[in-house]
C-alpha cells in the first residue's frame, strides 16, 4: 500500500472501533462487534505479507477482539503458536494484543505487571496505564478512575492513557456506576487541575460509551444547575452532543 492507503486505513479503522460501540444499537451491538472484529482478522491473514495494512489489521482486531475465538487468535501471535508471514510482534503491538486480552478478561494486572517489567519505557509505562484502566471489571475501572481523580501526581500522558483505557469496553454497562461519580467531581476537577489535565479529566472519563437517554438526561442536569464555568460547559455541551448523536444513529439503526 502506499503512504496514502495507509494513513486511509489507518483512520478508517479508528474510526471504526468508535462507530461500532457508540452507534450501533445496543440490541445489535455484541453481534457486529463480533462481526467486525472477525472481518478484520481475515483482512490481516489477506493482507500483503509484512504490509502496514497487515499490522493495522491485527492491532485494530486486537482493539475489538470479543469471543474466545479472538481471545485465542491473540494469545497464539503472542506466544508464537500463531502466526502472519512477516509480520513482526515487536514491543508496541505486543501490547496492543495484551490489551485485547486485558478487554476479554483473559488477562490482568499481573500480566500487564510482567509485560511493563520487560519494557519500562515512557511508551511501555503509558501502554500499561491504559491496559490497567481497560481490566473490564468494576474494581478495575474504578481503580482508573481513582487514579486521577483521588490523586493529582500522574503525567499528562499517562493521564490520557488512563482516560482511554477507561473507556475501552466490549459491556458498556461496566460503566453505568460512573455516571453520578463523574458530574460529582467536575466542579472541583475543573477548580484545582491544570487546564490540560482536567480537559483530559473532563472528556476522558465521561462514561461516553454508555450513549444512553439517562446519560444525556444527567448530562443535561449537570449543565442546567452549573451556569458559570463556560469553558468547563462548553466541554460536557461537546460531550452532550456526541450522546445525541450516538442515539440518533442508534435509534435509525434499530428500525
């Protein structure tokens, strides 16, 4: 592929992993993200051997891996058992399929302990925080959700890789609890973090995969009692909009 084939599939498949969680009804969601994520890795075992659309293709399977079969397909490119000619396992994708696992639960924080214990770089430090914050249980997301907002000590990016692991789920609902937690701490999240900090705060744990009519109808409460702060408005008015827009689509894509 050229350069510019590339950087199209590159941002075809980041748009995808978003499209498939947060505009496809959620009666027909489980299905399609097993679907897509089946279609990528056939891409990947098609694809020109060695080839960045190859590598995309894996890592973008790895992002929506959701059945045992996936699970299997990740775990054999890690140990080897499985394989694509030419395709290399180095560091950074060696992550990305841990995360797949850490997403299905078939991998936890002592998985992540051992991978970083092998790479403790800034880049192999913020893959971990977001695999941490991607363990798709209850402790394990409010364990990333504490992190930065019981605690003011973590580096910008490893803020906003906390932020994203936070969001990446296959069951959303894991994320249900958050949505009181999160318009309770805003105020003082915006009054005593760094700008940068707390936009990352702001946006990165707003429970945005949930896309749902309670999620918009408290979003639309907080805004309603907090007229003051137009800057931090004008952040949850950003994340508002995407839930309309998520339920919209999913409201189309359920007739």
């Amino acid at each position: 592929a050229t350069e510019t084939e590339s950087t199209t599939i590159r941002t075809t498949l980041a748009q995808l992993g978003t499209a498939i969680r947060f505009y496809v009804n959620p009666a027909h969601r489980t299905a399609a993200i097993a679907e897509v994520g089946d279609a990528l890795w056939t891409l990947a075992q098609s694809a020109e051997a060695g080839s960045d659309a190859q590598f995309q293709f894996v890592k973008y399977f790895a992002n929506l891996a959701s059945t045992p079969a996936h699970v299997a397909v990740l775990r054999g490119l890690l140990d080897g058992s499985v394989a694509l000619d030419k395709l290399t396992i180095d560091t950074d994708l060696g992550w990305e399929l841990l995360e797949g696992l850490v997403l299905n639960g078939t991998a936890g924080q002592a998985e992540i302990d051992a991978t970083l214990a092998k790479d403790n770089t800034s880049n192999g430090q913020q893959a971990a925080a977001r695999a941490s914050a991607t363990i798709p249980t209850q402790a394990g997301k409010q364990a990333a959700f504490d992190s930065l907002v019981a605690r003011d000590d973590l580096p910008n990016a490893i803020v906003r890789n906390v932020t994203l692991g936070f969001q990446h789920a296959n069951d959303v609902s894991v994320l249900e609890p958050f949505v009181p937690q999160y318009f309770s701490m805003l105020n003082e999240i915006w009054k005593n973090r760094s700008y940068k900090i707390a936009e990352y705060i702001v946006v990165g744990l707003y429970p945005a995969p949930l896309a749902s009519a309670s999620l918009r109808d408290a979003t639309q409460a907080w805004l309603d009692a907090n007229q003051e702060v137009p800057a931090l408005r004008r952040l949850v008015t950003e994340n508002l909009a995407g839930v309309i827009r998520a339920l919209k689509v999913q409201e189309y894509d359920a007739e």
